[in-house]
C-alpha cells in the first residue's frame, strides 16, 4: 500500500509539472507557487490568471486596513468576494505560501490578529455552508464559476467553493503556526481546524465534513492540497474517524483524545505528534512516520503500523492488541504495561526498547530485534520467539511459559526469576545467561548452549538438558529433581548445594565439576555411565 501511495504521488507531481511547462511555454510566464484544479483548454484565451505572492500579501494587508474613520475598509460582504475571486480557481502551495508569510512579517502594515479573526470567521460560515447554499443573487461560488466559464474554464461550483475554503483553511493554519512562535500572539491566535470541544460535544466533525466534501470531487483532494500544512496544529478531540489523510503532514500536530478509528494515514508524517489518548483503532499507518510521538494510552488495537517508524515513541500503556507491527521500527521506543496480546512484531526492531510489565502473549516476534530491551516483568506466555534476538535483553520475572525459543539468541540476557515453564529452548544460545532463580520446570533445553550461565536457585525439576553445554554454568542452590542430564557437558560446572534426587546424568561429562557435602544425590540414575567423574566423588558416593 506504502509503495502504491508513493507511485500515485509521484504521477501526480509528474502530470501537474507538464501541464506548468505547458502554459509557461504558451504564455512564456514561469508557473510558480499555484497548480490548477481546474480542466484547462491549452490555448491563449483560456489560461486561468495565475496568483503571485506579491498579490496575496497586498489582498491579505488590504483585507485588515482601517479608513479615514477609522473603520475597517473592506466590508465583511467585500472580503468574501474576494477571496473567491483571488482563491476561487487555484489551490496554493506551500512555496507561495511560506513567501507570503515571509513578505507580511516583515511588513509594517501586517495585522495578523485581525487578519486572523476575519479569516476565521469566513471559516466558519463556510463550513456551515453559507456561501455554496445561497441564493443565485447572492451566491459568490457560482458568480465565479461563471465569470471562469465565460473564459472558457472549465470549472465546477463546488471546486469554485472548495477551492476557496482551503485555500483560507491553509491561511489560517499559517497564521496559527506563526503566531505559536510568538509570545505575545499565541493565546490571541489559537486555531481549531475541527471547531472547539465543550462539555456537550466531546468530539468535533468539522474538518471530517470538510475533508469528506473537499474528497467528493476528487479522492486524495484535502490531502493533496491541505496535507503540507497541517504540521503543528491543533485537532485536540476532532472526530475523524474513517478520513483519507494519506500521507498528510501532521509532525508535531496535537491530535489528542482525536477519533481516528479506521483512518487511512498510511505514509503520513506524525513525528513528534502529541496523540495521548487517540483512538486509532483499525488505522492504516503503514509506513507512517510516528517517531518520537506520544502514544500514552493510545489505542491501537487492530492497527497496520506495518513498516512504521516509531523509533523514541511514547507508547506506555497504549492498547496494541492484534496490531500487525510488522518490520516497524520501534528502536529505544516506551511500551511499558503496553498491551500488545496477540500482535504481529515480526521482524520488528525493538533494540533497546522499554517493554517492562508489557503483555505479549500471544504475539509473533519471530526475527525481531530485542537486543538490550527491557521486558521484566514482561508476559511473553505462549508467544512465538523463533530467531529472535534477545542478547543482553533484561528479562527479570518475565512469564516465558510456553514460548516458542527455537533458535533464538539470548545470550548475556537476563533471566533472573523468569518463569519458563513449558517453554522450548531446544538449540538456543544461552551462553552467559542469567538464569538465577528462574523456574525452568519441564522446560526443553537439550543441546541448548549454557556455558558459563548463572543458574544459581533455579527450579529446573524433570527439565530436559539432554546434550546441553553447561560448562563452567553456576548450578549451585538449584533444584534439577528428575532433570535429564545425559550426555551434557558439564565440565567445571558449579553443582554445589544442588538437588540432583532422581536427575538422569548417563554419558555426562563431570570432568572437574565443583560440589561440596550438601550436594543431594539420591536416586541419581546413569552415574555409572558418566565419564571424567572426579575421583574424590566416586569416593563420596561409594562408586569404587
């Protein structure tokens, strides 16, 4: 889908170039700054005026001067036809844009509060539908479409309509963003694209209407004309359920508590974005940018993050059940106490991640990257482990049981009171592991690479070590009742305070194994088919 979206951007922006060049080479003018949502017949008489920066910030400074009486100049009447005569045809890009805000700041006659407030105000009336639903005598859209089509320009009612109330969404937007820079403008100029939450309404629909109606005449249209410019503004509590917001820009933006359930935001930008607490169930953020955002309590569940990047996000206690995070990027990201039951992290990076008391069972990291992450506490019961790179991962009083270890690595990892009951560690590389105090109880460990591991206290009663390397392992204090030892290697192994009662050691290698009295030997089967026992403990054990 990710690649789809980048193929149709790119023929988007290869069409919109040729037809440029095309009006430049007919009018010998550079296109700059607007491109056309309007079908354009390719000859002299029918080329749209085009809009230059120059001529937006003369309109914009016009639109806030006062008279001689010190009243303002343009009516309210005048400003609306205006900006559908000035916007009414033409869709703004971000250059012309960032060169007009550049031009009014540094202009002694930029009023920006005002120019705000009646720029808002139009907004509004918009949204409401105001203009578009007019009387013929007093309706501004369909007085330029038809001035449009007298040229001979093709043009809709609605696109007159929608092209204006973007274009003075995107305005207003600018102004926001500007004045938040801005100590003595930031409380005076806040902007809320989807109206503001009260105590009746939790969620605003505003922008979803607009989005929905701007999307009518095209698909992609709000995102292809609005979605640069949304970057740092305010959707705090918006109701946008199930909108198309591809590849939009919302870095930085604060989208909290926002209803996003179903959206397709697949490819878009939400890097650093304030999401706590925003339902984004069943979303599409494939390919998403959301690294450093914060994701508190987010609920997630069922979403694609597939491909994601949520490198340094915040995701505590964020609800990621049955999401498909599928190779995203989640290195050094915060998921404690996340829920992530039945999650697809396949070949995710998860290196240096904080998943502390995060509930895993179930899900799928096969191949994913945990090296250095912290998962005590963690529930990783039943879930699927193969391949999986665990080394030097903090895993104290993890529930491991039943989990699926075939062929992971967890060498120098931390195992210290984890809980493996069930689990399968047949072949994995545990070398230097700490597993003191762990409950490894019918766990599968034959030819399992223990060498050198801390084992010291664990509860290993009927666990298979059948052909497992334990040399030099510190087994002292452990309780290995009814283990199967035969054919292991354990070779300067630490077997002192140890409860052997019942453990089968045929073919093991005892090759200076250190113990002392404590050691209990009861009922210890395959002694006698041992090899390199030491001599002074075929003598404790009456053996010669």
């Amino acid at each position: 889908m990710v690649l789809l979206y980048k193929v149709w951007k790119r023929l988007i922006t290869y069409v919109r170039r040729t037809e440029e060049q095309e009006i430049s080479n007919l009018t010998g003018l550079e296109v700059k700054g607007v491109f056309p949502l309007v079908k354009i017949n390719n000859t002299q008489n029918n080329l749209r005026e085009l809009l230059s920066p120059e001529q937006l910030q003369q309109s914009l400074e016009e639109w806030t001067k006062n008279n001689d009486s010190l009243s303002i100049k343009i009516s309210d009447r005048q400003l609306d036809e205006n900006i559908y005569d000035l916007l009414g045809n033409t869709a703004l890009k971000i250059e012309v844009v960032q060169a007009v805000m550049q031009r009014l700041v540094a202009s002694k006659d930029f009023r920006p509060v005002l120019l705000f407030q009646r720029l808002e105000d139009f907004y509004r009336r918009w949204c409401e539908g105001v203009f578009i639903d007019a009387a013929p005598s007093e309706n501004l859209p369909q007085k330029k479409m038809l001035q449009l089509q007298a040229q001979n320009i093709a043009i809709g009612l609605r696109q007159v309509d929608i092209n204006a109330g973007l274009n003075v969404l995107i305005l207003l937007l600018e102004l926001h963003r500007y004045a938040q820079q801005r100590d003595d403008l930031k409380t005076q100029i806040v902007f809320y694209p989807s109206g503001r939450r009260h105590k009746d309404n939790f969620f605003t629909s505003q922008l979803l209407r607009v989005i929905n109606y701007s999307d009518a005449i095209e698909i992609g249209n709000f995102c292809s004309v609005v979605g640069e410019f949304l970057q740092g503004s305010n959707f705090s509590g918006a109701y946008l359920g199930d909108a198309n917001l591809t590849g939009v820009n919302f870095s930085a933006a604060n989208l909290n508590a926002a209803n996003l359930g179903d959206a397709n935001l697949s490819g878009a930008n939400l890097s650093g974005a304030n999401l706590r607490c925003t339902d984004l169930s069943s979303a599409n953020l494939s390919g998403a940018n959301l690294a450093g955002a914060d994701l508190y309590r987010a609920d997630l569940s069922h979403a694609d993050l597939s491909s994601a990047n949520l490198s340094g996000a915040d995701l505590s206690h964020a609800n990621l059940s049955s999401a498909n995070l599928r190779d995203a990027k989640l290195s050094s990201s915060y998921l404690s106490h996340a829920i992530l039951f039945g999650a697809n992290l396949s070949d995710a990076n998860l290196n240096s991640a904080n998943l502390s008391y995060a509930d895993l069972c179930r899900a799928d990291l096969s191949g994913t990257d945990l090296n250095h992450a912290d998962l005590r506490g963690s529930n990783l019961s039943d879930t699927i482990l193969f391949s999986t790179n665990l080394r030097n991962a903090i895993l104290i009083t993890a529930d491991l049981s039943y989990a699926k270890l075939n062929g992971a690595k967890l060498n120098g990892a931390n195992l210290r009171s984890a809980i493996l009951l069930g689990a399968d560690l047949g072949g994995v590389d545990l070398t230097d592991v700490i597993l003191n105090e762990a409950d490894l109880s019918g766990v599968v460990l034959n030819e399992a690479d223990l060498s050198g591991a801390d084992i010291s206290d664990a509860v290993l009663f009927g666990t298979d070590l059948s052909y497992a390397n334990l040399s030099s392992a510190n087994l002292s204090g452990s309780n290995l009742s009814g283990a199967i030892l035969s054919g292991a290697d354990l070779s300067y192994t630490n077997l002192s305070y140890a409860i052997l009662g019942g453990a089968d050691l045929s073919d093991a290698n005892l090759e200076k194994v250190t113990w002392n009295e404590n050691l209990e030997w009861e009922d210890v089967r395959g002694l006698d088919k041992a090899v390199n026992v030491p001599e002074a403990l075929k003598q404790q054990l009456g053996l010669v």
